[in-house]
C-alpha cells in the first residue's frame, strides 16, 4: 500500500463530502458487511469515547470516520473481504493504546519503558506506511471545528487519538489483505 499525498487525501475528500446520502450509506453499508467489528468499533465504542466528553466532536468524529473509510476504498479498494474479528481488533487496538500512551507525558511510565514503547511506535508507523497526510487533514479538521465553540477543546485530543487508531487499523486490514 503506497503513502497518499495531500493533495490525493484532498481530492478524494472532496469527491466523498458531493456524494448523495444514498451513495455514502451504501459505502457505509458495504464497510459493515466486509468489515463488522471494525464498523462496530468505530460507530460504537469509539465514538461513544468521544461523545463522552463532548457530543459535537462525536458527530465530527463520526464524519470524519466517513472520510477515512472513502479515501481507502477510493485509494486502495474496497475494504478487503477478510472480516478481521473482534479479538483481532481488541489486540491491535491494545498495542496502539500503549504506544500512545507512551507518547503521552500525563501517564506514569518507566522512563526505559516509554522509550522503547516510543521507539517501537515509531518503527511501526514508518514501517506500515501510515497515511501522514491524511492524519494531518483530520487533525486540521479536528482543531477547526473546535475552534468554534470553547467546549469542543477538551474533546481535540481524545477525537485525534481515536482517530489516529482508526487509521492504523485501517492500515493493518489493508496491509494484511
């Protein structure tokens, strides 16, 4: 799988936010049959971790899951055939978890043991060609849209971090085909 550009992340944007509500929940719908835990992932647990501090940021999260979906479909395919299970997700999801925890400083760690979690999430983004691009839209998303009302603030770090997993797991299903 090759590293979008910006302006592929972009383009493909764009052509996902024309499509009629009818195409979008027919992509949304095809998503859930090839894909259900990482469907019920991302419209359950996900986005109620969201919505938990904020509602607004939820329903953002939400289009924003949409975005990523129809830039890897776009890009790449569609979502290949091979449902990944739950246990597979919860596993992979826990991997992210604490790679991302040890890029968070709020968390008490071992030094050693944040470096190494810290070098190893490195090794992994680089190595899985992780979409820089298209994380940086969504981030830029994220922080706009907070920017219009103060309580959405609290609410940017969790929205990209959930995100950013939503990306590596995408990643990971169509890496491993």
């Amino acid at each position: 799988m090759r590293v979008l550009s910006r302006s592929e992340v972009d383009g493909f944007v764009h052509e996902g936010r024309k499509l009629s509500e009818q195409a979008g929940t027919s992509i949304l719908d095809e998503f859930e049959r090839r894909q259900p835990p990482m469907y019920q992932a991302i419209f359950g647990e996900l986005s109620d971790g969201v919505a938990d501090v904020n509602t607004d940021m939820a329903d953002l999260f939400l289009d924003l899951c949409f975005d990523i979906i129809f830039v890897y479909r776009t890009a790449f395919g569609t979502t290949p055939g091979k449902p990944r299970s739950k246990k597979w997700l919860e596993e992979k999801a826990a991997l992210l978890d604490a790679e991302l925890k040890a890029l968070s400083t709020e968390d008490q760690m071992s030094r050693k043991l944040r470096q190494r979690l810290s070098s190893r999430f490195a090794e992994r983004s680089v190595a899985s060609g992780i979409q820089l691009e298209l994380l940086g839209h969504l981030d830029e998303q994220v922080r706009r849209y907070a920017s219009f009302q103060p309580s959405r603030k609290e609410a940017i770090h969790v929205t990209n971090n959930l995100l950013f997993v939503v990306v590596r797991l995408m990643d990971d299903i169509y890496n491993a085909g």
